[in-house]
C-alpha cells in the first residue's frame, strides 16, 4: 500500500511459460525488480495458478488462459496443439489483461516475456509497451538454436559437425538433443529456434546466466542485441541475503515432502548423501532408472531420490523397502533447501538449466546425467569448462550403466578429482553471489533494465 502511494518506478507485467523451470526463474527475476522498486505482476495460466502450490509473496498474480483451463499442457493433443492454442487464446486473453490494468493505479510499462511465449512481444508493441524477453536457458544454448535459426547450423546434422562456440569446440552429442537427435521432438525444435522469430524487435534480452559463467558467449551475443545477464536467478536469502524473505521460490507445481527429506539429512554426517534428481519433466527409460537404482545400492551410499509420481513404476520391485536403511525416495522435494543442506555431497542430475545453477550456486558438485533438452550441452560445460563435476559416460544404448554411476559417485566423494570438483564449485559459488550483490554483473544489468523503464 506504502509504495502504490509514494509510487513505484515503473510496473512490469512477468509473462511465464507454465512449467516449473520456467516459472521459477521468472519468479525470482520479479522479485530482484521489486526489491528495486517497480511493481510487478507475474501472469502464469489459469490452470497452473489453480493448481500450483503457493507460499505468501509480495508479487501480485494474475493470469490467462492458454485455452485449456481445464488440465494446462496434458489436455492437449501435441505440443503442437498446445501452443498454437496458447499463441491465439494467449494473445487475446493478454490483451484484455492489459486492457483491465490500464486502469490501475500505476498501468503496465513493460512485459517481460518467456522467450517461449514470443507472440507476446506483438501484444506488448500493439499496446505501446515496452517488450523484454527473457531467455530461460544458458547463453551457450541459446547461441546453438540462434545458430540453426539463422541456417548457420544445419540441421540434420552430419556425424562429424563440429560448431565451435567461442573456443569451446562441440560435437553433436553435447548438443541439444532437438539438434543432435533431429526430428525427435520436431515441435520442441521448433519452439526452441521459434526463441529467434521476432527476437530483434525486443527492446531488451534478459538472459538466465552470469556474465563471469559464460563471458565469451555473452561477448559475442551482445554485439547481436542489448543483452543483459540476470542471474543465477536463485533466492537472495541463499546468496546475497539482500532480500530478506526471499528464502524459497515459492511456487510448486508438485507438492514437496519436505518434513521427511529434512528429518533424513539432519541424521546424516556431513557431505555423506547423494542426492537424486531429474527434475520435473525428464522421463527417463525403464533400464535407465533401473541402471541408477543399483548403481545407488551398489555405491553404499546415502541416498536421497525425488522419483516423480509418474516415474515411480520404473524403479526395481521392493528397491525402496530393500534399501530403506540407506535411501529415501519422495515424490518430489524443495531443492534448494536439499541443496543447501550440509549433508549433501553429490547430486546427481539430469542438469536442467535451474538445477545446474542452483548446485553451482551451492557448491554442490555434480554427477551429469543428461536426458534430453538442453541438457547434453549443460553437461559439457560442467564437465569441462566450470569443472564443477563429471559426466557418466554412456554405453552404445546411450544408457548410463550402473558401474558408471557407481564410479562417478565414488570419484567426486572420496577420489582426487573430487578433491579438485570441489574446490572449482566453491569458486563459482563465490562469483554466482558476486553477480547479484550489489555491484555485480548482474545486478548492474537488472539495474539498466529498470533505468530504461523508467521515463528520465
Ligand atoms: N525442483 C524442486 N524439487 C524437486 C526437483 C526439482 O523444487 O524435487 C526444482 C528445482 O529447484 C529447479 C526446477 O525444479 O528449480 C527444475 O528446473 P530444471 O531447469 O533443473 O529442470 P526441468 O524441470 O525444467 O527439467
């Protein structure tokens, strides 16, 4: 009330994609905006806002229908479907939501939008507003789809493509699978290089990374576009502890299980467990998930592994009672609170954009295990650029074996690489803090974008 009387800088509306990927870092961007002082609305689906689990938050909410108000993305036909229909519906129910905060104490200046959702740059424009879009994966990525959008990188591709992004050469299998798999998930491709359609015309490109993660490639992407890097797009309270309730994301599409993680790591020793997880979408094959499982077991370890509720009929028979003494398996968890606890050691991961950040934000050190998406790319610069962990190698069914991941988990707990893991994830944790105190890369950016919003 306070503020809408002395007035905010300006009033950004924060347009998500409704997955919790998505969500999450569009979230913690918003908040990093009000603790500057400009209101913010974050828009998510009439679905998702009816569903997801919320915390209290500063941030108001509003939504649109992406045209399936009964079941979001899973009442779809195809991906296809889904977003030709969220495209039309979206854009209308957009446009009446703008209409109807014209209004407002203090209207709308600027969408920023999920470089998912590009169609809301012409509603911005219709309505002569300001349009940011805010890119959700790594720079590195992002330049491999900018790249097959411009027609630079031709997809198929051939076995032996190398595409040298800065001076780190790739092959194709630490491409996006969309890429490197062409034709696998043709609409995902689509949506991915669809990023690019009408990127020129943004007024500002907000991307999920830090300047010092991913210099070379934010180098060469800002001569393209005025580019800024926001993140790690993670909760203040766990790195500059400059936004003093901002101690989770705050929304949840699974409901967590935190009582029985917590009781299970406050009884570990320090740097004892493993912990699990592929994130909110990844399916992983049934030998896959049975590979891990007696990998797990042969690794003597403590375990902590989020198997969503869909996933949990791929796990061996009795694997969670047979391994109860060692290993907890629940649905789903709040990570960052897992992340940042003490007993954990390693986590092994299918290195989703959020999850990379988020260990590396921790210094917690990884062990890669990549299913599809961006993934594969995220998992060469663990391993070999940011040496923050190891990736499992494959076997010719592209399947991580169990005496893989038995190895991994025992080389970054105990062996000397470990040793050498551990110290690197320690001073990226450092820089990610750096880059959204106050002065930080980061923080310098988020700072330019409001300064741009804001009528001099
Ligand atoms: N996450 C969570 N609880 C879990 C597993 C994941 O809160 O049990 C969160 C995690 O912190 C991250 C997000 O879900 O912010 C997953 O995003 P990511 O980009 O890593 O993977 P995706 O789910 O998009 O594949």
């Amino acid at each position: 009330m306070e503020k809408e009387r002395i007035g905010y800088r300006a009033h950004c509306l924060v347009l998500t994609y409704p997955t919790q990927g998505h969500i999450n870092p569009m979230l913690e961007f918003s908040k990093r905006l009000e603790h500057k002082g400009v209101k913010v609305t974050l828009v998510t689906t009439y679905f998702i806002s009816n569903t997801i689990h919320k915390e209290a938050t500063t941030i108001a909410l509003e939504t649109i229908s992406d045209g399936y108000d009964e079941g979001g993305r899973a009442k779809a036909e195809s991906i296809h479907a889904y977003l030709e229909r969220f495209r039309r519906v979206g854009s209308q129910t957009l446009a009446e939501l703008l209409e109807k905060l014209s209004s407002s104490s203090r209207p709308v200046d600027c969408i920023v939008y999920d470089a998912f959702l590009p169609w809301a740059l012409d509603v911005a424009k219709k309505f002569g507003l300001v349009g940011a879009v805010l890119f959700t994966q790594s720079c590195a990525v992002d330049n491999i789809y900018y790249q097959v959008h411009k027609g630079v990188l031709k997809v198929p591709l051939s076995e032996t493509e190398i595409l040298l992004l800065g001076s780190l050469p790739l092959e194709p299998q630490d491409m996006p699978s969309f890429v490197s798999d062409f034709g696998s998930y043709s609409a995902f491709l689509d949506i991915l290089v669809g990023q690019f359609s009408n990127v020129d015309k943004a007024d500002c490109v907000l991307v999920n990374t830090f300047y010092e993660l991913e210099q070379e490639v934010v180098d060469w992407m800002e001569k393209i576009w005025p580019l800024g890097t926001i993140g790690p797009t993670i909760p203040s309270m766990f790195l500059d502890k400059r936004i003093e309730d901002d101690k989770s994301y705050g929304f949840s599409i699974f409901k967590p299980n935190m009582d029985a993680c917590m009781k299970w790591l406050n009884d570990s020793p320090k740097g004892s467990v493993v912990y699990v997880s592929f994130g909110s979408s990844a399916a992983l094959e049934v030998e896959q998930m049975q590979e891990l499982a007696w990998g797990l077991r042969m690794s003597n370890r403590c375990f902590l592994w989020i198997v969503r509720a869909s996933e949990e009929v791929k796990l061996p028979k009795s694997f969670v009672e047979e391994t109860s003494e060692k290993g907890l398996v629940v649905r789903w968890c709040s990570q960052l609170e897992v992340l940042a606890h003490e007993a954990v050691g390693c986590f092994v991961t299918h290195c989703g954009w959020n999850s990379t950040l988020e260990a590396l934000s921790f210094g917690v050190p990884m062990v890669a295990v990549p299913q599809w998406s961006d993934q594969s790319t995220n998992a060469k610069y663990i391993m070999d650029v940011w040496k923050i962990g190891l990736k499992a190698p494959v076997d010719e069914k592209g399947l991580v074996r169990r005496d893989a991941l038995e190895h991994c988990v025992q080389e970054i707990m105990e062996g000397e690489r470990g040793k050498e893991i551990k110290k690197n994830a320690f001073k990226w944790r450092k820089l990610a803090k750096e880059a959204v105190d106050d002065g930080g890369s980061s923080d310098k950016n988020i700072e330019e974008f409001v300064a741009k919003l804001v009528p001099s």
